[in-house]
C-alpha cells in the first residue's frame, strides 16, 4: 500500500492511497468518507456533487457530495448531521483507520478501516460506538455514490419450485414498479440509470450475491456481510438502492443492533472493480 497526504482540487486536503491497481482518494477537511475509487490513473466511479449545487443539500449544511459514506438507519432528520468538519486518520499495518468526530445528533462515534485486497478490491470494516447516556437501536447503513450513466445489477437467485414466499422487497413512497429504468426478471432485477427527475428507491431482503453496477467500460461490485436470521431495517432489508436524475445508491446494511453506552458494532463490506467484457 502507498499512501500520501496532497491537497486535491476538488477534495482540499486529501489522503491518496494506492495498491498499484486501484487508487482511493479520501477527503481530510470533512467527511467521514471515500470521495474517489477507480483503476490507477482511471476515472472516479463515484458521483462528485459540484460545488455549486442547491439540489441534494439541506438547509443547515448537508451536502450529499458523493463518494462512499457511512451513515445509520432507519433515516430520519438525525441522520442528516453535515459531516463538514475535518477527520483524523492513522496508519495501523496495512490499513488507514479513518475516524469522525462523534456525530453531535446521533451521540455516535463513526470509523472506517480501509485495507486494500489482492488485485482490485479494497476491504471496509465500518464501526459505530455508542457514546449517548441511553440504549440506541441502529443499523449500519454503508451507500456508495455511483457516477450517472450505469446499470445496476441486483442477483436474486434460482426460483424455488415451491408455493412458499421467499423474496422480500420493499419500496418507497416515492417509487413505482413501473418505472421506465427498473426490469424486474426472475433472478435479478435491473435498473438503469436516465437522467429523469423521479426518484426511485427499493430494498431487498437479501441479494443472492455481490450486487454490480456498470459504467463507463467498469464493473463496480459490492460484497458484504449478512447474518442469517438477524433482523434488518425498512421491512427486514439488507440492501437498498436509490436513482434520481444526478446519480445512483449503491446501499448495504448491517442487522439493527440495540448498544448500551459504550458498546460498539461493525458492518464489513468489499468493494470491487473489474474491466467489463
């Protein structure tokens, strides 16, 4: 792994990490997140919000800006906190543990711990601790940003020959089946990216594997963690996706957990690229 510190002309002061195949760009004047992913030398995958932008902001500060961020569910204002203030980062082995202040709304202390794979992948361990004076019931709530243009890719697996209900999707209120950029098919559903002003979010219960959206000639693919029999937020989902004219959500989600003050969970997710064939 090479790791630098540089000031970016987007990002500001920024922390450039590399493992000869893949490159991460991580803003260090706010966040807590990955503001670019891509081959060495390649195009970001993410979306970049421009700086100028009134769409995809809050009135006290909020700004979606794009990249990979960790946030927590279910969604509600709380979760809206402007993550502007700058991170602290440390080099532990082969890994950048990056650390936010604790999140002021939610009582929360957010870390991610990036290591970097065999090839083109790179590995997340996201973490919350409890820093409130009560219980919460959270979920960790992981979404990459995706660049406008793709097609999303969300395996469901064989049908099961059998009368039984075995797939569980939910959908907002905002949303419709019938929506022009969504197929729904047996084994996956496909959604692409158009630039239209409707907005489109789904959950599913659980992926029959790495979910892939594809743009530009590359294949960005995300892995994660699911707990067999845990129970999961928005209708018992552990992954979620969200379109809208400027961009895609590529969205995954731990179980929710009930921490005491002081204690902690983690989600795990491996983010991928591939040329696409």
């Amino acid at each position: 792994m090479r790791c630098k510190e540089e000031i970016h002309e987007r990002f500001g002061r920024s922390l450039f990490a590399d493992n000869g195949t893949v490159e991460l760009i991580i803003p260090l004047e706010y966040g807590i997140r990955i503001a670019h992913f891509s081959f060495v030398g390649g195009e970001n995958v993410f979306y970049e919000q421009p700086a100028d932008m009134k769409e995809l902001c809050t009135d006290d500060g909020w700004r979606i800006r794009g990249g990979h961020r960790l946030w927590l569910a279910p969604e509600g204002d709380d979760t809206y906190t402007p993550d502007n203030a700058p991170i602290s980062y440390e080099i532990v082995g082969d890994s950048i543990v990056l650390t936010q202040d604790t999140d002021a709304r939610l009582g929360v202390k957010k870390s991610i711990t990036v290591s970097f794979g065999e090839g083109a992948k790179v590995h997340l361990m996201h973490k919350i601790v409890n820093l409130n004076s009560q219980n919460i019931t959270r979920s960790l709530w992981t979404v990459s940003v995706m660049a406008p243009g793709g097609v999303e890719y969300i395996p469901l697996g064989e049908p099961r020959v059998s009368p039984s209900h075995w797939r569980r999707i939910s959908w907002w209120f905002h949303t419709s089946l019938g929506d022009e950029r969504a197929t729904y098919e047996r084994e996956r559903i496909v959604i692409k990216h158009l630039p239209i002003d409707d907005r489109y979010k789904i959950g599913v219960g659980n992926p029959a594997g790495p979910v892939r959206y594809v743009n530009r000639g590359v294949v960005f693919e995300k892995s994660y963690d699911f707990k067999e029999g845990a129970v999961y937020p928005d209708g018992d989902v552990s992954y979620e996706t969200f379109f809208c004219r400027h961009m895609a959500e590529v969205e995954s989600l731990s179980p929710l957990y009930t921490l005491a003050p002081g204690e902690s969970c983690v989600h795990c997710e491996t983010l991928s690229l591939y040329p696409e064939n």
